[in-house]
C-alpha cells in the first residue's frame, strides 16, 4: 500500500511540475516573447496617439497688417467603448447634443451608439459652441444625477482672412487631402492657390503629437513620458503688398467692373526700381472665407464659379494692342536705327505690306509722323516700319529681352509664359514683323505688361517682379529675404529716358491717354485697344476688346507703375478704348497713391471740365 501511495505522490508532483512547468514557460513567451505584441494590443485599447497640430504661419502684408491667420477651433470626439459602459443612455445624450451642436438627432444617435473607440462628432467648433455643449452637459448631469463619459474635445483651427476678397487671388486659400491610414481617416491641408500655395513649406510648419492614456470613464491619465514630439509652428509671411495702396486699387477697380461688366479686370501696381508689387486685384473675386459664394458684377452674392477664382494677373493671356508698341520703338531707338526726331511716313495712314492694308486709326491726315509723335498718336504704322528696320530677328530678340514668352518668375502658381512665335516657326508669317510691333500675333499676360514698362521707367532694367517681401519666425527673426533681382538690362538708360519722354506727352491733350491724367501729378504711359481673336483662328471680333492704360508716375522719376485692364468691357463703340476704359481708373488710382506716398506734385492740376469734354479715340 505504502509502494502504491509513493508512486501516486511521484505521479502527482510530477504531474503538478509540469503544470507549473508548461505555466512558466507560457508566461515566459507571453512576457518575453510576445511582449511587445501584446503590449501593442493593450496600447491600443487604452492609449492613444493624439496629434498635435502645427499652427500655420500669419501672411501680413509690408506694414504689418493681418491678412490670413487661425482661428482657434474644436472638434468633438465620443469614444462609443466608454459611453456604452456608462450609465447614460446613448439616446439621451444624442437629445443632450443634438441641439448645441445643431445636428438631427437621429444622424447623431448611431455616432454614440456603437462600440468604436474614437468617433467624430462635430468640426470646427468655436469656443463658445464647446462652451455650449459641455454645458448643455453639466445640465444633464445636474438634472439627473449621471455622470457623461467618453466625449472630449481635440483642439482644432480654421485658417481665416480678415479682409474677406480683398486680395483674394494673391492669398489664395486652403484645401484638405484625406487618406486612411489602418482604417483610421487623416486630413492633411495644404494651400491650394495664391501665396497659400507658392509659400505652404514656409507656412505649413510640422506637426507633433503625444500619446494620451484614457481610464474606463474616459477620463485622461498621465501621458506617457518622452512619447511626444512638440509641434513647430509654420514661420510668418510678409509680403510687399501694401493694403492702403491695395484698397484703393480694389476699389476703383470695382467701380470699372459695375460701370463696363466685362468678362474679367485686372490692376497691378509695381514699385519700378525693385519689382515689388504693392497692389494687385482682379474681377470677378471671391471670398476665401466661404469658396460657395462669390461677388457678381452686380455686387450681389452668387455660386462661385472656377473663372473667379482664376487670378488673371498671371494666368490670362491676351493679344495686348498698341501697349506692346513699347518694345519697337525702346527697340529702335536702342539700336540707334532712328532717334526721336526721325520722320517716318505714314502712307496716308494705309500701309501695304505682304499683301494686305495695315491701317492707322484716326491719323490719315498725318501723312508723316516723327518717332516722338509715332508714340503719342500711337500709329501703327510708325511702329511697323520700325520693327521692319530691325529686321525679324532683332525684333525677335528684343521682345524674348522684355520677358514675353518666359514667365517673370513671381512667387505665384499658375503663371504662364505667353506666347512669343519665333522667325524660324510656323506661327511667323510674312505679316507678323508689321503686325507683331502693334499688339497682334502675341499674347502676354498682364503681369509681363507691367514688368516690361517698368524695365522703361527704371532706365531698361527688367526686374523680376516680388509679391513675398520675407519669411520671418514669431520672434521676428528673419529666415529668407527677398531682395530685388535684377534680370537683365534691355534697352540702355539713355534710350529709356528719350521714350519716357514721348510716353509722357501721350497723357497729354496731343496723346491718346487724356483721361489718365493725374491731377497735380506729371505720368506717362501707354493705351491699348486689341480686338479679341475668334476661337480656332477664325480672324477677329469686330466689336470686343481688350481695353488697357499701363503707365507711370511721377513722369521724370518714377516711383509707380500701374496698369489696368479690362477684357470686353461693354461700351458704345466709339469709346470702347483703352485710353476711356482704363485711361480714368488709372488717374484716380494714381491721384489717391500719390497723395498716400506723399510724393511732391509737380506739375498744375489741369481743369476738370478739359478732361469732362474729351471725346477723342483712346487706341
């Protein structure tokens, strides 16, 4: 008996050995083996990696004025696992919400009634909305005694623009990317056009994140210590828009676009001698605060539509007309191929050439102009018979040297070329030497408008024109300069200063920029009245227009360059000219700059009924 015992005993202890045994080695690889598996497993059930969004950088303009910045927002959370352990019924809480957050009750209900750990509410909550949902929530508890779990806020912003369309184009606005990541949806925003855009690596900064443990009730515990990255807030933008100049550009713009509804207008005003762009606006516009509702001619509010979001200043191109006369006559004077007294004959104002009549409007009585008066009277023919003297290449040459063809390289997204034929191209026929010099045959954007009379007003420098000023942190430390760029030098300062004096003498009574006037101001510039090309080369219109006035002031140093363009605008046909479109907005923008600039008038105002009575073509 006793053999029989001892053997049960051994087998017992044996038995109870391997039990213990096969527990320790299971708790061996769970422990050792496994840890790092199952330790993920329980991470996930009761921790939490929160991200730490990165505040995006402000755009201020050269004062310091706030043009986009963050509004500080929330978005709310459930986490479904700990309302269903709570006492509170997922239906009452749905009726809890429902109202504060402005939501159907029955969309709500399911978001609260379900199991999964991390459910999205509601966005873009201000501070006082999250105010009025915690507590409506304290109401709740109050009134029956229950304690509400498992809903948190997670700190959210919106990128804002304080003066709504003002500058829409160059700002831009912001856009969201969603992807999933492990069945989970992340949102990445980014800027979409404008500055947002051209500037997001500056803006955008870097995001951080920390991990957050939450107990059954849904409170937080501790976070995790040394499992966080601090955010890195995106660095500040100023650009060298000045917003006073801004405005007054905005509005005279405005009242062109109510007065003339055409399809699309366009200002720029650029500081000559560095390039910097201190105003910039076109028409139709938008809000970026709300991409539903844009501005209609009228004023009204309407849907949006693409075209007004579009900033025409660098993405629409034109035939720009008589403004591109600029180029063969700085051109010819350059090469000393004329000089400003050289007389030129007009044919009686018909020129025939490759077969076909190249008219001069309204100066058939002139039957020869010199090169001084070829610019005031803006002939055709003049021009012509200059770009003719230097021959398809050298023209050829000298429009590629005012930057026609390239883009000027402005800090903005979406800028185009043009489009510059060459002499060894199919698109360069026999007619294009004289039809080219006018304004036909070529198409350019306003912004190479601009820049290509400022290379005039500067002494034939082109400079690449500067819508960002510098990128600097919140302390003011500067990280990036933009300092002037200087591409080249077109024509020589003396040819410059001899066609500056002919443009001034076109804002005259002789001229055919009149109403550019400014009062107390001297300035000078050029009109430009293009007939708009049929779709597929079918010729012209003949009664739509693109309609402009770029021109500088003051006349004998230059401080501004400033244009202004309107594409059909809708006027009797005899004052659908550049010189009566965009000639006026010009004056008074420029009247209104001038007197903010400070800038000494040099010249007596002349009367306004001289001006009220102008009937003269502006071409």
């Amino acid at each position: 008996m006793k053999t029989i015992a001892r053997v049960r005993a051994i087998i017992a202890c044996f038995g109870l050995m391997c039990c213990f045994t096969g527990f320790s080695a299971r708790l061996v690889y769970l422990q050792v083996d496994q840890h790092e598996k199952f330790g993920k497993l329980a991470a996930e059930k009761h921790v939490k990696k929160q991200e730490i969004q990165a505040g995006r950088g402000e755009i201020r303009d050269m004062n310091g004025e706030l043009l986009a910045a963050n509004e500080p927002l929330n978005t709310l959370v459930a986490d479904g696992s700990v309302i269903a352990l709570s006492k509170v019924p997922a239906a009452d809480l749905a009726e809890t919400l429902a109202g504060p957050l402005k939501m159907d009750r029955a969309k709500l209900l399911p978001r609260l009634d379900t199991p999964r750990k991390y459910v999205v509410l509601k966005r873009s909550l201000t501070e006082a909305e999250t105010a009025t949902v915690f507590q409506r929530m304290a109401d709740y508890e109050k009134r029956t005694k229950k304690s509400i779990r498992g809903i948190f806020t997670e700190p959210d912003s919106r990128r804002i623009y304080p003066n709504n369309e003002v500058l829409c184009h160059v700002l831009g606005f912001m856009g969201e990317k969603h992807t999933e990541v492990n069945g989970a949806d992340e949102t990445e925003r980014m800027g979409v056009e404008g500055v947002e855009r051209s500037m997001d690596k500056w803006l955008r900064g870097y995001d951080g994140f920390r991990y957050i443990e939450r107990d059954r009730s849904g409170k937080e515990i501790v976070p995790y210590r040394g499992q966080e990255r601090t955010a890195r807030d995106g660095y500040n933008v100023r650009l060298t828009i000045d917003m006073r100049i801004q405005h007054i550009v905005e509005t005279e713009l405005d009242a062109l676009f109510k007065q003339y509804r055409p399809e699309f207008a366009t200002a720029i005003m650029m500081e000559p001698k560095s390039g910097r762009i201190l105003a910039m606006a076109n028409r139709p516009c938008f809000d970026p605060n709300d991409l539903s509702r844009g501005t209609a001619q009228n004023g009204k509010p309407l849907v949006i539509k693409p075209e007004a979001m579009k900033n025409c200043a660098v993405i629409n191109v034109v035939e720009p007309g008589s403004v591109f006369k600029i180029v063969p006559f700085s051109a010819a004077l350059n090469d000393k191929a004329v000089s400003l007294d050289t007389v030129i004959g007009t044919d009686g104002g018909r020129m025939s050439y490759g077969g076909k009549i190249l008219k001069d409007h309204g100066h058939g009585d002139h039957p020869d102009l010199s090169v001084f008066d070829g610019v005031v009277k803006s002939s055709n023919i003049v021009a012509a018979k200059l770009a003719l003297k230097l021959g398809d290449q050298r023209f050829y040459e000298y429009v590629r040297a005012f930057g026609f063809g390239e883009r000027t390289g402005i800090n903005l997204p979406g800028e185009q070329p043009g489009i510059v034929h060459s002499p060894k191209s199919a698109g360069w026929n026999v007619l294009t030497i004289t039809r080219m010099p006018m304004g036909q045959g070529v198409c350019v954007t306003p912004i190479q408008m601009v820049t290509a009379m400022s290379a005039i007003a500067n002494g034939g420098k082109l400079m690449m024109p500067q819508i960002v000023d510098s990128v600097v942190d919140d302390d003011g430390k500067q990280m990036i300069n933009f300092d002037p760029v200087q591409l080249r030098q077109v024509v020589s300062e003396e040819s410059a200063a001899k066609l500056r004096s002919a443009l001034k003498e076109v804002v005259s009574k002789r001229g055919t920029a009149f109403p550019a006037t400014i009062p107390g101001y001297s300035a000078g510039g050029k009109t430009g009245t293009a007939n708009i090309a049929k779709p597929n080369g079918g010729g012209y219109y003949d009664n739509r227009y693109v309609t402009s006035f770029v021109g500088f002031f003051p006349a004998n140093d230059p401080q501004v360059v400033c244009l202004v363009m309107a594409y059909d605008p809708k006027a009797a046909e005899n004052l659908t000219y550049g010189g009566l479109v965009a000639g006026p907005s010009f004056s008074r923008i420029g009247e209104q700059t001038a007197h903010y600039l400070n800038l000494t008038p040099d010249v007596e105002q002349p009367a306004p009924q001289a001006i009220a009575k102008l009937t003269k073509s502006g071409r």
